[in-house]
C-alpha cells in the first residue's frame, strides 16, 4: 500500500539521518568532565574521571579517549560526532595549548589539541580557556542569544572572565586577553597565586570572599557564626546561607565583594561597551546578595555616557552542566564560522 511504502521510507531516513553531537571537555584541578551535546544544547550523556589520577599526561590523554568512545557507544550508531571543544585553565585557541597552569598537575606548555587530533583526526578539535568556553557557551545556549557585545564573569575559586565584542571572543595577539581577574584593584592589597599583590581575584571569588571574612571578623566585634568555624572549613556556600539568615559579618562581606567587583566592571564598561554583563558560578549563586552591591556600585563609577544601559544578569546556563555546554559550543560557534566563511567565497566576497 501507499502508506507502508511512505512508512518504509520514514523508517529507511531515520536510519540514515543521524543526529550531529560535539564533545564538551571541562578540564579541572580535581576533575575531568566530559559530554555528548546537540545543537540544541542537550547532553545526551556525560562521563568523569580524576584529573589528579593521570600525572602523565599520555595515560591522561589516553582516559579521555577511552571515555569519548564509552560515550559515543552508549549513544549508539544515531549520533554523528562533529568536534570536539575543550575548555581549561590556560588553553590557548591560537596554538592548541595548554599553557603553565597552576592548578593542574602537568607542568609547562602541553599541546593538547595536537595529541586529541590523533585519536580525532576527522573532526575539528578546539581549546580555549573555561571562562572564554562559558562565554562562548552562553552566546549559543544561554542568556547572550543574539547579543553581539557582552562580558561572562566567572565567579569560582578564582575570577575568569570572557569578553565579546561584536559577535567575537577577544583573544588578543597571543590567545590570553581578557584577564579581568588580574586587574590590581589595590595595589598593596592580598598577595594573588600570580604573584602580585590587589588582583580582583583575591576579593571577588570564592577564596576571596572567605579571605574577607576572616578580616571583618578581625576587625569587628559583631557576634557571627564564623567565630566558632576554621579558615579551611569555611565555605562560599556557608557565607550565602550566613547571609540569608542574617549574619552581620556574611552580609558586610558580600556588600565589600560587590564593590570591588562593581568598580572593576564599571572600567571594563569603559573598554567594550558591553550590552550585558552575566555572572556565572558559585559566587553568583548569592543572588541579591552579590548583584545588588555589584550593580549599584559599578552605575555608581560608570562614565555618564553607559549609566543604565549595561544590564548584570545571571548566566542563562548556569545550573546545567554549564562547563561541559561551554566547551561543546566551541565547535558549534566554530563550524557556524566555516559555514558563514564558505557562503561568503561562493558570492565572491
């Protein structure tokens, strides 16, 4: 009949149209996190091991494999992989590397991408650093859908930050620009891990934030539940909850957190004019207690010209698995690029 012939033929395309995924790679201090991810932006499923568990980076590199495949199996023979976008402290998009990073156990300058391609020879692989993938990330999947000028700050153990200026990452001439967290704000202020004194980082972040703490508990009398808690079991979380409920010392905390970072916003203000300016992590889980103070003291130090117009807003993937989101939206963004490059040769452009 007509219709079994029309429900053969649905049944043959099903087959053969098969659904294209990115791998998303978040490289961690402590973990590896790793998904499968359509251009919707959905995982279809997603892997872990321990970064710390591979202190040579071939057998690491090697685990990564083994677990795309486990992936790509358990996805079945209906998913085509098209690339594969890595986000980590230090990547470089220019050269493919890895380059002296802190917090990760292998030293000096790893080419990641070269070692990725010969595992992955057929599809595009892509590194950059985690802020600018959850920059990148929040321009296909989240809140920045359709901006073309706007600023991601990442608020985790340290401050990242990723800036777009019409349509575009700013990577600078060398792969690293948009170093927010390491604009002195005091400059005989904290010692940083870079080894300077009065980086953002070092106030507003997860560590900073308990860094401050501990110093209005210093220099103030106020009673607070911090008084009976160590420096290594305070947590960013613990001041939040402290804060809702109250405590004097968690909200003078956040509202000292909130102006340092307001001031250093309002400059960025100044140098790209973003349309908006989305605050991602741990820290940007406060909520009020961390946007209130930020907004009203970077309109505060704004230039006239940009009062009220920059909106501070949540990030728009945070509360999925935002990193591995982040890092697969480097080889959507990426093959969107080829393809807007090819139709412009074929006009002749």
């Amino acid at each position: 009949s007509v219709i079994g012939k029309v429900t053969k033929a649905k049944n043959f395309l099903e087959v053969f149209i098969m659904k294209k995924v990115a791998v998303g790679v978040d490289i961690g201090g402590t973990n590896s996190v790793y998904g499968l991810v359509d251009e919707a932006g959905e995982i279809i499923c997603e892997g872990a091991f321990p970064t710390r568990n591979y202190p040579d980076f071939d057998q690491y590199i090697e685990e990564l494999y083994i677990g795309i495949q486990d992936l790509l199996k358990r996805a079945g023979d209906e998913v085509e992989l098209v690339g594969i976008g890595i986000g980590a402290p230090n990547g470089n998009y220019y050269t493919g590397t890895i380059e002296f990073a802190p917090n990760l156990v292998w030293k000096g300058v790893l080419n990641i991408v070269e070692k990725m391609k010969r595992f992955f020879p057929t599809v595009p692989v892509i590194i950059t650093n985690d802020a600018n993938a959850a920059a990148v990330g929040e321009m296909v999947y989240g809140g920045a859908k359709g901006m073309k000028d706007f600023l991601v700050v990442t608020l985790g153990t340290g401050l990242g930050s990723g800036f777009v200026a019409n349509g575009k990452l700013i990577y600078g001439h060398d792969g690293f620009a948009g170093e927010l967290g390491h604009v002195v704000v005091n400059k005989t202020g904290r010692i940083c891990g870079c080894g300077r004194k009065g980086c953002l980082e070092t106030y507003a972040s997860a560590t900073g934030i308990k860094r401050t703490v501990f110093k209005l508990l210093a220099d103030h009398t106020d009673d607070s539940e911090f008084r009976r808690v160590t420096y290594d079991d305070l947590t960013a979380e613990m001041i939040t909850k402290a804060a809702l409920n109250g405590d004097p010392i968690a909200i003078e905390a956040y509202e000292y957190t909130g102006k340092l970072l307001g001031e250093a916003l309002a400059d960025a203000v100044a140098i790209t004019s973003p349309e908006a300016i989305f605050l991602f992590g741990g820290l940007a889980k406060a909520g009020k207690y961390i946007f209130e103070p930020t907004k009203k003291y970077m309109e505060q130090n704004l230039l006239a010209i940009f009062r009220n117009k920059v909106k501070l807003l949540p990030s728009g993937i945070d509360g999925k698995n935002a990193a591995v989101l982040g890092a697969s939206a480097l080889v959507w963004q990426s093959l969107q690029e080829a393809q807007e490059a090819k139709e412009r040769k074929a006009r002749g452009c």
